[in-house]
C-alpha cells in the first residue's frame, strides 16, 4: 500500500475524536432531547443499557454508564446543551454520587467495550476509505487490512482489532 501512512494517520484521527469515530452522537442530539434513540444500530443497541444507567438500580450495567459519559463529553465538545434527561445523571457524576459500575471478578463482559466499538468503526470507515479488506484469516497474507491500519494507529497488536471487530460481528452490530 503506497499511503500507508497517511491511512495510519487518518485511523489515529478517528481513534481520537469521538465525533468522527461516533457522528451519530453530534448529528442525534436534537432527536434525543426528549430520550428517544433513533432507530440506529448503534444506538438501538446501547439503548438498553443506557436507560438502565439513567435510573437508580443496583443492578447498572457498566456500559450504559461508559456510553452515557461518552455521549454527555461530544455535546459539551460540540458547545450544545445536555439533554435534560442526561444533565441530573452527569451532575449526580460529577459531584461522586454516581460512580462506575464494579463487574463480577474475572474478565468483565463489557472489558474493553468502548475501545472496541470504536476500533469496530475505524475498521468499517478505514476499510471503505481506503479500498482494503476489513481483515485477513491468513497470517501469510502480505495485504494490508483496515485491522492492521487501525492496529498501527492505536498501538495495539492487529488480533486485538481483530478480536474486537469479530465480537461485534458476531453480536449482529
């Protein structure tokens, strides 16, 4: 691949903006405004989890709380108002009322999740972008994949992508 550093450039930009690995925070705002998610892969899926972060259960799921945080950082990034139905959950957040979520002992279900989602989506963008294949079963290969860029840019082995990228596939996302 001729470009190889301006992909891995273009990856590491992704990786570190959330408004361009996650447009559909910056562009759902105003269609959230009222806790209705659109109906959209990405938000169908985290809905759930983030309905149950919202109220006060024992039983909050770690990663409706990480995607809640997420999503409150881009509306202050991009100078627009919380949600009101957001706001009572950040500030209970920032005043220590509110703290992450402790996962059962052993590897957590949702370790990693929103490293992984967003390496997901940098494969998907850097894969169309770039006109590579999203990832190589062979290890012989001498191709350069979407995984391998993103690998590069993030600084993490490729199998770690990879990994990520097969985990999200597998769930339907």
């Amino acid at each position: 691949m001729d470009n190889l550093d301006v992909a891995v450039a273009f990856a590491k930009s992704l990786l570190d903006n959330d408004d361009l690995i996650f447009p559909e925070f910056s562009r759902s705002i105003k269609e959230i405004e009222d806790g209705q998610f659109p109906e959209n892969n990405v938000f169908v899926f985290m809905e759930k989890s983030c309905r149950q972060a919202l109220q006060n259960s024992d039983k909050i799921d770690p990663i409706g709380y990480d995607w809640l945080l997420l999503f409150a950082s881009v509306c202050i990034r991009d100078h627009e108002s919380l949600p009101p139905w957001l706001a009572p959950f950040i500030a209970d957040v920032l005043q220590g009322k509110r703290k992450r979520p402790k996962e059962n002992r052993g590897a957590g279900k949702y370790k990693n999740y929103v490293r992984d989602s967003k390496f997901l989506r940098a494969v998907h963008v850097v894969a169309q972008k770039f006109d590579v294949p999203k990832y190589s079963n062979n290890e012989l290969s001498s191709k350069i994949t979407a995984a391998e860029i993103v690998s590069l840019a993030a600084g993490c082995n490729v199998d770690v992508v990879v990994n990520a990228y097969k985990k999200f596939v597998k769930r339907g996302v």
